[in-house]
C-alpha cells in the first residue's frame, strides 16, 4: 500500500489547488451521501451511540474541517515572502508551501470517523496522499471506512489499512514522510518509538486529565451544565472531556446539586435514554467498574446524577475529593465518572493543576478577566477553553493539539495543512551581489569591517 502511494506521490509530488479542491470535495461529497451508513455503524460498534451525537460530533465536524480547507486552501498555498537585509539585496526570499509525501494516520475509536477524516482532509489539502489505520475496537467503522475511501480514491492516493494491534504496530513503523497518532499517551510513547527508527516526524494527540476550575465568581449553574455536557456527551469518551473539577470547597454542594439538575435535564429518561451513548465494550465497562469499586472501598463519597443504565451503558457517577493514588485519579477516566476535588483559594488551584503532566485541555469557569489571566498565565495546557466545554475543537481557526504528556504538534486549520507541508525556505538572487566584494581576495571592505567591529 505504501509503495502505491510513494509511486503516486512522485508522478505528481505537487498537485495544483484545484487538484486538492478537488479531492476535498469529493471527500466531502461521500461523507454526506453516506452518512446515513456511518451513524449506523458507529452505532453498532459502540452497542447503542446517540444518532445525534454521531450526525454533529463526527459528520458535521468533518464535513466542516473539509469546507473550511476548501475556502482556505488558495491563502494557504501562497507563498510568504519575508524581507531581505540590505547587505543580501537585490534579492527576494519567501517561504515556499510543498507536501511533504505520504502521510500516515492512526485514528482512535471514540470518534472513528472525525478522528480518521480531519486529519485526512488536512493532508489533502497540503497536497500529500496519506494512509490511515483506523481502531480495530469499531470494526464496523473501520471497514466501512475503508470501502467508501477505496470507492472515492485510488490506491495511489489514500487508502486505509484494517487490523489489529499487530497491524498497529507495523503501521507505525512504515517509512511514512510525517505520522499523526491520535489516542493514549501509553500507546502514544510506543508509536514515537517505532517512528523513531525511521527519523519519522510525529504528531501526537494524546488524552491525560483535563481539569475544569470553577472560580469562586462563576455561575455555578451555567457551569455545571457546561461541564455536565462536556462529560456525557459520548459517555465521556471523548479526549478533551473534563476529567476532574476543582471548585471552592464553600460552593461544593451547590455545584453538585447544579451537575445533578444538568444531567436529569439533557437525559429525562435517565441512563437508558437513546441519547445516552454505551461504552463501547466489555473491557473498557469492567475497567470504569473498577475505579468506582476501589473508590467504594476506600469509604470515599459516591454521588449518582442519572438511575437506570444496564448492559455497556454505565450511569454516571461522582466521586467526591479522591485522594491521589486512587486509580481514577492516575489514570484518564474515559467514561462518566467524574471526581468533586475542592480547593480553598484559586492559588491552591492553579498549584494542584501544576503539580500534575500538562493537559491537553484546561477549562476555567469565571466571570473576572483578572482571575482569567491568572490561570491563563498560570498554567500551561495544550487548549483552554472558557466558560464552556469541548466547542474549541470544532474551531478550525485555531490550532488543536497537546503539550507533555498530552501530546506533540498541533493540527486543524492552517496549522493543519502546515503540519502536513514542508515549509521551505527560498533565497532567490535578483541582481547582480552585492556580497561579491566580500570574497577573496580580501582588501579594504574587510578591514573597514573590521574597524566598524570594534567600534
């Protein structure tokens, strides 16, 4: 597959804007016209995922990161000229967009179709072809993945590659001319290492523990139904869900009490709702069991903010003030299971955020601009967002990405066709050089030099 695709990169290692337009389009175009398929099988794989998540979460995202490139794409292209010192002129330099090649992409279950096709259209844009291995745990996805892009595209320009862990693992190891990781940082360290071997640059989009701090001035009830949203929405399976809240220990039962009312309003029929997404298998439920298990028996506070929920789909929970070394306090939670820690000053805050690996997503709860640049200033995340919950992903004028633990490199956008480009640097003589009279043999403008020097 690799080999097709170089052969193809090399009969055309520049594809025009209208060329990549084109290809954005047709991507686009097959989306929507099977859509319908997609939220099925996305449905199937997670054994009961909300329609409407799938159709705004992962269609509509997609199809919006493509029409952006498209709108976007002739700017991108150009080339940026930068100015030239006078001891260089006459001259001209500019920094000169070119795709990079092949482009590997591993895309995780938990949004298999935005996950795989955002960063596709970004490597179209950038004019590259690009091979993508999707997650084995939605099998349904991933094959219906790889038969639309096979009915869109020839092998020569994108193709996808099914399997499993084994084919993970010599996916990450192919020569490719960059490679975008999206999912554990554990499995994020193992895909660095294998594309260490061939000087492969990586992008990785990682998880860890994205905190939300609710300030002492927030709307407590707006806040909580931000955060409630950002939790459930996929049952918590989502990268940048908010993993834990710190919230002034004075406001605690208000807050939780403001969660409780948030979650029974976006889900009135409770856990077993149709808009309420299962976990998406075995393993992953028996794992979120085990966390609320050792909280349980470690006597810590229990709070339920949905009843029902049977099978893979798990009610959500809150535990309140975990100690550390519990395991849902080490480890990202990726389910709905949210930890109450308090604080009692917002130093104490932005301190226990600190004392932690960098996030891939902060969120803040304030109506103060001062405390707003104290924890922007603060602390250091791959995002923030403020006074809401997981909408920056979807703006595709900023960049997306991690910074530690959370991950490598950024993408979406600009940033993502850039990610995906080689930006080269052009010097281009105009005229005769000026720099001529500075070769050998040397005479007086070294020495006038040389007395300008030490003055």
């Amino acid at each position: 597959m690799l080999e097709k695709l170089r052969a193809g990169y090399q009969a055309n290692p520049f594809p025009s804007g209208q060329e990549r337009k084109q290809n954005l389009r047709k991507l686009k175009d097959g989306l929507m016209a099977r859509q319908n398929e997609f939220v099925e099988a996305v449905d199937q794989d997670f054994g009961g995922r909300s329609h409407h998540e799938t159709v705004f979460a992962e269609i509509f995202t997609s199809a919006n990161a493509i029409r952006d490139a498209v709108s976007n794409l002739d700017s991108w292209m150009r080339k940026r000229y930068r100015d030239v010192p006078l001891t260089l002129q006459p001259a001209r330099t500019y920094i000169l967009p070119q795709p990079l090649g092949v482009i590997g992409i591993i895309s995780p279950w938990n949004y298999p179709v935005l996950l795989a096709l955002a960063p596709l259209a970004a490597a179209l844009a950038a004019g590259n072809r690009a091979m993508i291995k999707p997650s084995e745990f939605t099998p349904a996805t991933s094959d219906l993945l790889k038969r639309v892009i096979g009915d869109l595209f020839p092998a020569s320009l994108v193709s996808v590659a099914t399997g499993g862990a084994e084919a993970g693992r010599a996916f990450a190891s192919l020569p490719f001319d960059h490679l975008l990781f999206t999912g554990s940082t554990q499995v994020g360290r193992q895909v660095m290492r294998a594309a260490a071997e061939n000087l492969t640059p990586v992008t990785l989009e990682l998880g860890g523990k994205s905190p939300a701090i609710v300030a002492e001035d927030a709307n407590l009830a707006r806040s909580a139904a931000d955060i409630a949203y950002g939790k459930l929405l996929n049952a918590g399976q989502t990268c940048i869900a908010p993993d834990y809240v710190l919230v002034a220990a004075r406001q605690r039962d208000e807050f939780v009490q403001g969660l409780r009312d948030a979650a029974r309003k976006l889900y009135p029929e409770g856990a077993g709702a149709p808009d309420y997404t299962s976990i998406v298998n075995a393993r992953h439920v028996a794992r979120l069991q085990s966390y609320v298990q050792e909280a349980r028996a470690r006597g810590l506070e229990v709070v339920p903010l949905l009843e029902g929920g049977e099978g893979n789909k798990l009610a959500p929970l809150l535990v309140m003030d975990p100690p550390d070394d519990v395991a849902l306090m080490r480890e990202e939670i990726f389910g709905p299971i949210l930890p109450i820690k308090t604080y009692g000053s917002l130093q104490e805050a932005i301190g226990y955020v600190n004392s932690h690996p960098r996030p891939l997503t902060l969120y803040l709860f304030t109506r103060d601009s001062g405390v707003r640049e104290r924890v922007l200033k603060g602390t250091i995340s791959g995002g923030v967002c403020v006074n809401d919950t997981l909408v920056h992903v979807a703006d595709d004028n900023i960049p997306f990405g991690g910074v530690g633990a959370s991950g490598m490199g950024a993408y979406h956008g600009r940033e993502g066709f850039e990610t995906f480009s080689k930006m080269k640097p052009v010097f281009e003589r105009t005229g005769p050089s000026a720099g001529a009279s500075l070769r050998p043999p040397y005479g007086k403008l070294h020495r006038l030099m040389r007395r300008l020097l030490v003055r």
